[in-house]
C-alpha cells in the first residue's frame, strides 16, 4: 500500500494490546490456547512490519497481573508457549538486529521461563534494529508504585530529598524510561479500554481499536494503523501555530 508516512508522522513506539485470541480460538471451534498459539503469527507479523517500516520500538503486552485469574491450565499453557516462543524466535529477532526486553515483575514467573528471558535479552542486548518489549506479568498500577516505592527508599536512606521528586524523577524509575514515549496505543478485537496497561506512558499516545482478533492481525492491518496515526493531529497542549514551528 501507498504510505503517507514521513519522519514527522511515522510513529517511533508502537504498543500493542494483544486481545481475542480465546474468542478466536471458540469461533474456530479450537480451545483457548490453540488461539494463543495463532497469535504467535501476528507477532512475527507486526515485528517484521515494524521492522520494514522504521519504527523504533514495539511493547506486546502479552500477560497481565491480572490474568492470573485465568484458569490455572490456560496459565500452565501460556507459560510453556513463552518458553517455546523464546527458545525459536530468538535466533530470528537476533539476526534481523532486533533487541529483546521484557518488562514486568518476574519473579512470579516459572524458573524456565526467568532463564529463557535472561538468554534472550543478554543474547540481543547489543542489536540497534527495532527493540521489542514484552511486558509479561506487568501492570500499569505496579509499575507507578514500584516507582514510588523505590523513590520513599531513596528518601528514607537520605539519598534524595522529597522536594526534588517530579514527573522527569518518578518517570526514571519505572519501566520504559529508557525509550521513547509511546505515540501510538492499538487494541485488537473492537473493546476499547487500556486495562491496566502503562497507565503512565500513554498519557498522550494516540489510540486505534481494530475490530480483528489479534490472530487475525497481519502485516497489513499494522499498516492500516499506522496510516491512521500518520493522519492525526497532535498537540501536545500546544497550538497549531507552535506545532509547525517545531516542525520546520
């Protein structure tokens, strides 16, 4: 497809919210974890897309804390895809430059797989290409009071003042404080909510809610968002006028 896209308005971080696998899965008459299964495509998809295209970051959240309510085989079954998922793809991403990061709190997360993210990220931790972030066990809520958390220790070791924390301060202790901010936010499967997902990091991000199943989403469908985006007008608080300066 023809891209209007240009270095102004190509999106440099691209997080996804990756929903419908279990109801693509029942309208395909398979269960649960066949769809997530299916969803292993899509994200070999959107990277290599996103990869093609220049954007510099890609976050998946691909589970959240709260979906350890999930019934206890489902969890079983996704943790042993991420296992598999790692151990194939890593080749891959590390021959295609592709650095690997995983967010989130590990350590409710099964031995194997803690080994399986700390090969992958240590294996791809000098590549430039695009960096892809997976937050696994992660929540918007979590990531803002372990920040906060850590700042209070600070405070109470006499290591920082309580008038020197701000917004710059909190931001460099939570996760993805490292990239760019995230420009654009897209959600599969038509429901239109963040679900705790980087509460803080998309404060100003751009949305795009695709009705597909996120194992339906391919290259094409990344494409379609990020053509929408390209055709937004962001402000950021400012005027127009301002915008276009900055721009020039």
């Amino acid at each position: 497809m023809t891209s209007s896209l240009t270095h102004h308005t190509l999106p440099r971080h691209v997080a996804v919210i990756m929903d419908g696998n279990n109801r693509w899965a029942k309208a395909h008459g398979l269960s649960g974890l066949r769809g997530h299964y299916a969803g292993v495509e899509s994200v070999r998809h959107v990277v290599r897309r996103a990869s093609e295209r220049g954007v510099k970051a890609v976050t998946l959240f691909a589970f959240s804390s709260e979906n350890w309510r999930r019934p206890a085989d489902e969890i079983s079954g996704l943790m042993e895809l991420f296992v598999l998922a790692l151990r194939r793809e890593i080749g891959k991403l590390h021959r295609h430059n592709v650095r690997l990061s995983i967010i989130g709190e590990r350590e409710r997360l099964p031995k194997s797989l803690q080994k399986a993210i700390e090969r992958g990220e240590r294996r791809t931790c000098n590549n430039t290409g695009l960096h892809l972030i997976i937050a696994a066990n992660y929540g918007g809520r979590w990531d803002i009071t372990q920040a906060a958390r850590r700042l209070a220790q600070q405070v109470a070791d006499g290591e920082l003042l309580a008038d020197d924390i701000d917004e710059n301060r909190l931001e460099r202790e939570m996760c993805l404080h490292d990239v760019p901010e995230v420009d654009l936010c897209i959600r599969t499967s038509g429901e239109q909510r963040i679900s705790n997902f980087l509460l803080w990091q998309l404060a100003y991000a751009e949305f795009y809610f695709s009705p597909l199943f996120w194992p339906d989403f391919d290259g094409d469908a990344f494409d379609e968002a990020i053509e929408s985006y390209a055709h937004r007008h962001r402000r950021f608080g400012m005027t127009d006028d301002q915008i276009e300066v900055e721009r020039a």
